[in-house]
C-alpha cells in the first residue's frame, strides 16, 4: 500500500522513512519527559529502544495492507509521529490513529490537521469506513483533539492498553465516513465541527477517575 504526502498550509504529513531514524531517536530522546506518560509499554516486561527496527516494522505493517506510519511536519521541520495502524478490510473496514508531536511543536494545530488529512485519505482514498482514537482520561491536550475534531465518544475501555507501565483506561472515539461527507478537515476548518459530539458522560468520567485513583 502506498502511502501518501498530503498538507494544509504550513503542515504536512509524509511517509516515514529509514533514513528519519536518526532524528526520530533524537526527538524521542529529547522528549523522553514529555512522552513517557502517553508511551505504549510492553506487558512483558522491559521494550527495546530500537528506532530502526520499530521504523522496519511500521514499513513492513505498511506493505501489508495494514497501517500507514507517517511523519508529521511543520514548515518542513520533523514535528511528530501519526500511525495508522489496525487496519481491518472487509465487513469492519476500520482502523486507529496515534500520535505524538515535540514539546517545541505542541499547540500548532500540528496532529489535528494532520489527523484530519490521515482520516480524509482514509474514508475517501482508500475507502475505509471508521476511524478511531483512544485516549487516556488524564490527558487534556488530546482530549482537546477530539473535540475540536467533532470526533464522537463511544465509550469507556477499561485498563485497554498498556502505557506508562501499566494497563491504562481509555476513552475510544470514532467517526464513519457516512457522518463527514465533506471531509474532516473541511467541517473543521469551516467551523462545522459538532461541538459536543466528543462530550464524555458523566458516568464514564467518574469512573475512570476512580480507576486512575486506585492506581
Ligand atoms: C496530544 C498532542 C499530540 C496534541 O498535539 P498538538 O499538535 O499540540 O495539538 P493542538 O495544537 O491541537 O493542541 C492541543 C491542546 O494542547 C494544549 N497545548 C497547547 N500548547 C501547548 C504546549 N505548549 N504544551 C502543552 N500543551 C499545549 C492545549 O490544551 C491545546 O488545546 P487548545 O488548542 O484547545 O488550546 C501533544 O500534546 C502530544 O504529543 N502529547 C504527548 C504525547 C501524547 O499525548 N500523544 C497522544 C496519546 S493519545
């Protein structure tokens, strides 16, 4: 599977290559206080920081059929990571989308844009139909994401992925293709996004705020 180069103004969203390890391990390294509570850990005990292997394994996903592992940037300046990835085809035709971007570059509009662009390619390219996100209770900065996106909350995982050392809550949301029909990035730009079609209940915030005290 291809994966494409696609922009909105000063951002861009590329392929990512082998040659991006240096300065992928460079930025992770940079980052490591910035990052390590949203990172993914491994259950069994302690990963490898292997950015050359992680970058072959994202390419050979790709070859697959299975994620589309992109590099984000602002101004041509290597900004942040977005994988798609999970890639089911058939009768679910879903996936999910991650992301992270470095301190210096939080608060540009950087991964909404960016997301906005991986998902419309998504829905209108390749012809999936969902696309979802999930997010830690705790972590505003993503949340915020969502929201401006008009993504629409699906519910509460409980402990669903491992993060930081331990299996961690987290709130999915999702869009289908059916509810953007002029694109993501679109409707937001446009300001049509459903203010509140991110809202969580109050039943779901209260209890994964249980679960993150117990921790
Ligand atoms: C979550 C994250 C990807 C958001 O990316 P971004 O490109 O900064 O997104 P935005 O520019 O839309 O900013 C989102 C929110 O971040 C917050 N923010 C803005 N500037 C910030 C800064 N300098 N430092 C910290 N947070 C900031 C604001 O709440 C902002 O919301 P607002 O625009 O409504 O004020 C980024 O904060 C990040 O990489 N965090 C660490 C890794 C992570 O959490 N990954 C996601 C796991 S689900």
């Amino acid at each position: 599977m291809s994966i494409p180069t696609l922009s909105e103004g000063p951002i861009t969203i590329r392929p990512i290559r082998l040659r991006d390890a240096r300065r992928l391990e460079r930025e992770l390294l940079d980052n490591r206080g910035w990052l390590r509570r949203w990172e993914a850990t491994s259950p069994h005990g302690v990963g490898s920081f292997d950015v050359r292997g992680s970058i072959r394994n994202l390419l050979a996903h790709a070859r697959a059929g299975l994620g589309l592992p992109f590099v984000m940037e602002y101004d041509g300046h290597f900004a942040g990571q977005l994988n798609v990835s999970s890639i089911q085809w058939g009768s679910v035709s879903s996936a999910t989308i991650g992301y992270w971007v470095s301190e210096k570059f939080a608060g540009k509009a950087v991964t909404p844009t960016s997301v906005a662009l991986a998902t419309d390619y998504c829905f209108f390219q390749l012809g999936l139909h969902r696309i979802e996100i999930c997010i830690r209770p705790e972590n505003e900065p993503s949340l915020r994401v969502v929201r401006k996106l008009g993504f629409r909350y699906e519910g509460l995982r409980r402990r669903y992925i491992h993060i930081d050392g331990d299996w961690r809550d987290h709130f999915c949301f999702a869009l289908v293709s059916e509810e953007v029909p002029t694109g993501v990035l679109s409707r937001w730009l446009n300001g049509k996004a459903p203010a509140d079609a991110a809202h969580v209940p109050d039943a779901d915030l209260r209890a994964a705020a249980v679960d993150h005290v117990a921790d």
